[in-house]
DNA sequence: TCTTGCCTCTACAGTTGCTGTAGACTGTAG
DNA sequence: CTACAGTCTACAGCAACTGTAGAGGCAAGA
C-alpha cells in the first residue's frame, strides 16, 4: 500500500481528514501528489510524518514547535541541543499547567464538599467564587 | 469612590481593559452607566461580578458555565444542586486533565533523560516522536 | 448501465477566549 | 497650554482546529 487517499491515511494515523488538509495548508505537511481528478495521495512517507504531528501535539507540543524538529529531523548531521531544549520547554510547560490543576483540583473540592444542598443563597460554591482572598468554611 | 472608569475596575479586579469590554459584548457583564462624553461607569457591583468572573475563569470554567452560574445567583430562592452540579463537572474536567498531563509529563521526563547529546541523527527524543506505536501512552 | 452511497474536492465561516490595531476623542497634571 | 495617558468604537487576528455548502469522483449492487 505505497499509495492512499486522504481518508486512508486519516484512518492509519487517527488524524480527521479536514485536519489533514489543515495541516497542508499551514505548511506542516508538504503537498502529496494528486491523483488524474486531482484527489490527494499519499505514500507511507506521509504515514510517519503526520505519526510524528499527531504524537507531537499530543504531547502538547505547540505547531510552532512541531514545525521546528520536523526541520531539524531533516538536517540530522546538526547536534540535537536544540531538540532537547524544545523537549525541556515543553516539559517545563506541562509541570507549569500540572501545578495549576493540581490547586483547582483542590479549591474544586474543597467547594463541593462544602455545599451539602441547600438554597442558592448561601452556596458555599458561589461564596467561594465571590470571595477570593479566603476560603469561606462556614 | 463608587463610581469609577474602566481602567480603575481593571485594576481593582486584575482583568484587562479590552477583556472587560469583550465581557460586555457577549453580555457577561451588563452594560455599565455612561458619563456625559460616554466614558463608562462602574459601581462597586461590578467589581463584585467581575471579580467572580475572574476566580471562575482562572478555576477553568468555561463561559457558559459562568453564565449559567450566575444566572442561578441572581435568582438565590433556588436550590443548589445545579450549582454542585456545575462544580462537579468542571472537577471532573479537571481531573480528565490532570491524569492526561500527568502521563505527558511521564513521557518528556523519559525522553529527555535519554536524550543525551549527541547529533540529531540519533536523536531518542525525535525518535520516541516519531515511533508512537512503542510509546507507553494514554 | 444506472444508481446508490460514501469519498473527496475547494472555499469559507464558525469556534473559544481573548488580544491587538487604527484613528478619534477625553481628562488631567505640569 | 500642552503633553500624555486614558477611553471610545470597530474590526482584524491568534491557536488549532471544526463544520458547512455545493460540486464532482469512485466502487459495488440491481
């Protein structure tokens, strides 16, 4: 199976074919061939690469980023510090967010189990909302 | 002291200018008083509301979500279970989310501890991207 | 052969939650 | 009086897609 509609390769990779063509158009994907109707093509070639993306971006990895090993993958004879830099901001990012969750996680918590039903008007969860600076345990 | 510009409320709640407007424009906010040459108008509601705005927003609430939160405000008879509800929905996103990073977070530390220098050729933080198949993940 | 029914094409609008820009006016301190 | 910061409206742009319309393509069944 040297060569596969879109669709064929929207299902060998899990990536919807309207994000394919997304891809294309942004300059992360070159253009494949075309069929004689002018349907695109693909080789396994473009099986890895969008493998690459998707695994990417499901690492978080911005496309500004993605675009940027992809053309470090290309010229592999370069010292790979920049590859490792990229991973480590990355990495840097996603502890950042974890860090972030982990306290809305929880205040969340905290707020639910605060609110033992009840009318509206002394929610614990809306008081706490309302009220930032402390946490209103009452 | 109960009335003050736009850029007073910014900084009172800490939410930019334009973000202010923005609230207004798609009516989380409510159109304020204008002065005689149409500056607007804040009373200490407004720092109240956009402070709750704020707090849910950085909790990760979705706008709708604060819609709907404050709907139930302004009408206190009703009971809460909606409001719980709301709450834990968005827990529940946030955990989906947390467990998700957490597994990101697994994998860049192992590709990045593989990474040790080297050319980009050999490049195991490339290479754990390009070859998903092999990687522990979700 | 015709028809059915999914696949693909292009082009463009919509999504979420803002941010930035342009060009004009207003309010205030020196 | 003159700077200069603040405010106004209206619209464009950002990320990273998703969805839509309307047209044409392709393989299999009746």
């Amino acid at each position: 199976m040297s060569s596969m509609t879109i669709g064929k390769l929207s299902a060998a990779t899990g990536v919807k074919v309207t994000t394919i063509r997304y891809y294309e158009s942004i300059d992360l994907l070159e253009e494949p061939a075309r069929s004689a109707s002018g349907q695109r093509l693909y080789g396994d070639a473009a099986v890895e690469r969008l493998g690459f993306i998707r695994h990417a971006r499901d690492l978080g990895f911005p496309v500004a980023a993605i675009r940027e090993l992809i053309s470090l993958q290309v010229d592999p004879g370069r010292d790979c510090d920049l590859v490792d830099q990229i991973a480590r901001r990355q990495l840097g990012e996603v502890r950042r967010r974890l860090t972030q969750l982990e306290a809305l996680e929880a205040e969340l918590k905290r707020m639910i189990t605060a609110c033992e039903g009840g009318k509206v008007a002394n929610c614990s969860v809306l008081a706490a909302l309302g009220h930032h600076e402390q946490c209103p345990r009452e």
